[in-house]
C-alpha cells in the first residue's frame, strides 16, 4: 500500500491575509457584468465600476469622497450621506462609459441593511445603474439625506455638542442643516450630467 504525505492546499497570499475571498470572486465574475466595487474605510468611500479582464481588472470609472469638495460637500466624507453621493457619482459616470448593467462587489464586508454600502449601492441606482438587488437592504431616504444625523445634533447642546461635531462647525455646517445641504449638493451633481 502507497502511502502519501499530507493533503492540504496552500491558500493564495491575500486569502491568507483575509484580504480576498476568491470564491466570492469568482461568482462575480461568472455573471460576465462589471462590477460596482464599493469600498469603505474609516476616513473615505471609494466605488469604482471594474471590469475583468485576463491580464488584470480594467477600472472603467470611478469616484471617490474626496471629489465631493467640487460640489462644495462641507459634511464628513465617511458617513451615509457621501456614501450615496459617491455611488450617485459613479452611475452617473458608468453610464458616460456605456455600462448599463452591474453587480454589487462588497468583498469581505458584513452586509447588514441599510449599511453604507449599500447607500452606495442605492446612489448608483438612483443614477439609473441597472444592479440586481433587495430593496429591503437599502437605506431608506431620510438616512441618505442625513436626518439621523440632524436629530443626533438636535439631542445635544453644549460642549458635548461641539466636540461631537467639531469637523461639521469647523466648515461652517451645522449638523442641523445636513439634509438640506446634502440636497443642494444631489441636485448640483444631477444637474453636471444632465438630469
């Protein structure tokens, strides 16, 4: 009887790492659409409309909350409300390439409702992306807007108030006005590309 050492698969580098779940990838990529990649970090939201190809992912259009500073965005370029402006962002460009249809990438992210990606899933929709979903995941409209935000601000007074939301009054934005300057901001960028 042949006997044979030790049967185990060495994982790729970024699987070791928790940094990539191929079978995840490769499901994507089986649907043969580009995929709307929607990234967030503590600090920014990037999404980015990818398409692969066999020397590597071809990235087709972008956007990143840095960006939002051209439409005179004062709020904070984490939160939900720039997470929507971001995937509103990159529909609108997608649909400048031509692309009309994508799938969601979320990579390792914990999908939970109303999570920021899927704000930003919901702004890219909004562009007019055609990206198969539930609609049960995404923020409804008042948290896209901010008001969760605005009635947080409304809760607190005084110095709580101020260290909370130092960044927001630094720009000369309370976090009262959130909504109303999220939308001036939407229709800003709807109006650059034609809507």
């Amino acid at each position: 009887m042949v006997k044979y050492g030790p049967h185990r698969r060495v994982l790729y580098r970024r699987e070791r790492e928790g940094r990539t779940d191929y079978d995840y990838r490769r499901g994507l990529l089986r649907s043969g659409k580009p995929r709307l990649v929607a990234r967030i970090s503590l600090k920014h939201v990037r999404a980015q409309v990818v398409r692969a190809k066999e020397e590597g992912d071809e990235i087709l259009t972008s956007a990143f909350s840095k960006e939002l500073s051209e439409w005179d965005w004062k709020g904070y370029t984490s939160n939900t409300p720039s997470a929507y402006l971001v995937g509103l962002l990159c529909g609108f460009r997608a649909l400048e390439e031509g692309v009309e249809e994508c799938v969601l990438d979320i990579d390792r992210f914990v999908a939970s409702p109303q999570a920021r990606v899927f704000a930003v899933l919901k702004g890219a929709v909004d562009a007019g992306l055609g990206v198969p979903h539930n609609e049960k995941v995404l923020p409804d409209d008042r948290r896209c807007s901010g008001e969760h935000i605005a009635d947080y601000g409304e809760q607190l007074d005084g110095e709580e108030y101020e260290e909370q939301f130092a960044k927001y009054l630094e720009k000369d934005l309370e976090p009262e006005n959130l909504p109303e300057h999220f939308n001036e901001v939407k229709d800003a960028i709807r109006k650059q590309y034609g809507e």
